[in-house]
C-alpha cells in the first residue's frame, strides 16, 4: 500500500488570454520510508507539484490519495491539521523567524499542534541534538551559518514525526560541501525515522542517490531509468 498517489494531477490557470497548463495528468506513487526526487528546470512545474502534493495548492483535476483519503476531500481545517501531523516542509531558503531562537523555531509546529511549552521545548531540543545543533539551541537564525540554519529547518520539518517530508531545493543555496553535508543528514534522518521525502531539485548527483528519480518536462512526469 502507498503511503502517497497521484492519480492524474493536472494543474492549469488562466494568464489574461492565455492557458497555461503546469501539470499534465501526473501520476506518482510513493512508499513509506522512501527517496524520491524529482528534477526538472526553472519553470517545469516543481513546486506548483509539491505545494498540492502539500495541500498547499489544488489540482485542477486528479486526486491526491494519502493513506487512503483524498486530501482535496478534506475540509480546510482538516487540510491544515494534516499538514501539521502528517507533512513536514523544507525550503531553499529555510524561512526561520528572526526573531526566535533555534529551539523555539523547531518548537513552533508542536506548539501550534497544542503541545504545553514544557514538552515542545524538550523534543525540540531533542531533534536539533539529533541534527548536530545541541550547542545551538539558543542562538538565533542571524547568528547561524546557512548549513545550521538548513539544519534547524529540517528539525522543524521533523519535529512532529511526519509520514512525509517534501523539501524544495534544500541544497539549493548552499555551498557544496554543506549541501552535501545536509543530504548526508537527511539520509541518517531517513534510516532512523521511517520517514518518505520527495525532494525537488535541480541537482542529478544528489537525485541519483535517491531511491526513485523523476523528471518533470513541461509538465509532464516520468520516471528516470538507471
């Protein structure tokens, strides 16, 4: 059984009198526990697939099946309840709040969940021990390199135990050797926690030590043959 299908996701929009198709009857099927990346250019439609694979934006036509249910059939409160317990999110650029430390970032998903103070703080600075950041804990996103930044991004992606991480570009603007230093991280964190990432990326080194590779051209998916 999958944890996660696409069952002919297209997405389209009108742009004055023009019609722009971005997805075009995508089907992808993902496991528990599993690496999938998928490449594709500026423009190919790699995020507009991760935000509705995220419930962040809807398909035109098509469903997407998590465990079982369609997540367009849910209500929008429903919708952000499984975006909270059920998907974590990675992006490029890590989109931390200045203004709180590394530990209060990573606690904001449990707290927004309703977990007391007490306890968000403790699994928090729990994961960002798990990330290589227990002596970061209280510095604040300003005082943190862009690999520790990345890092504390990932920990709040993972503090609630997602079934599903989906991270766009999460190398993407990082020098090589942090870049390379988060997709080690992400893998660890992969074996340990049975947790399933669709990374989008521009990166074919990085993809090809995924367990499945897909590319999206012009809106159209399929997988890559190794």
């Amino acid at each position: 059984m999958s944890l996660l299908r696409c069952i002919d996701v297209s997405k389209s929009y009108q742009d004055a009198d023009k019609h722009v198709q971005v997805l075009k009857q995508v089907n992808l099927s993902i496991e528990k526990g599993q690496q999938v990346a998928i490449l594709g250019t500026s423009g190919s439609g790699k995020s507009t697939l991760l935000h509705i694979l995220g419930a962040l934006d809807k398909p035109s036509s098509g469903q997407v099946i998590f465990d079982e249910q369609d997540i367009f059939g849910y209500s929008r409160q429903q919708q952000a309840a499984f975006r909270n317990q059920s998907l974590g999110f990675v992006y490029q650029f890590h989109h931390l709040l200045p203004e709180f430390s590394a530990l209060e970032n990573v606690a904001m998903p449990l707290l927004i969940g309703g977990e007391s103070q007490s306890k968000a703080k403790q699994a928090a600075a729990n994961m960002l021990e798990r990330v290589g950041l227990g002596s970061r804990v209280e510095h604040k996103p300003s005082q943190l390199s862009g690999g520790e930044r990345q890092r504390v991004a990932i920990a709040r992606a993972l503090i609630n135990q997602p079934k599903l991480v989906l991270a766009d570009e999460p190398t993407g603007n990082l020098d090589e050797d942090t870049g390379e230093g988060i997709f080690q991280l992400l893998g660890e964190l992969k074996t340990q926690l049975d947790t399933a990432f669709v990374v989008v990326t521009h990166d074919r080194a990085l993809a090809a030590r995924m367990d499945k590779t897909f590319q999206l051209h012009h809106g159209v998916l399929e997988q890559v043959c190794r």
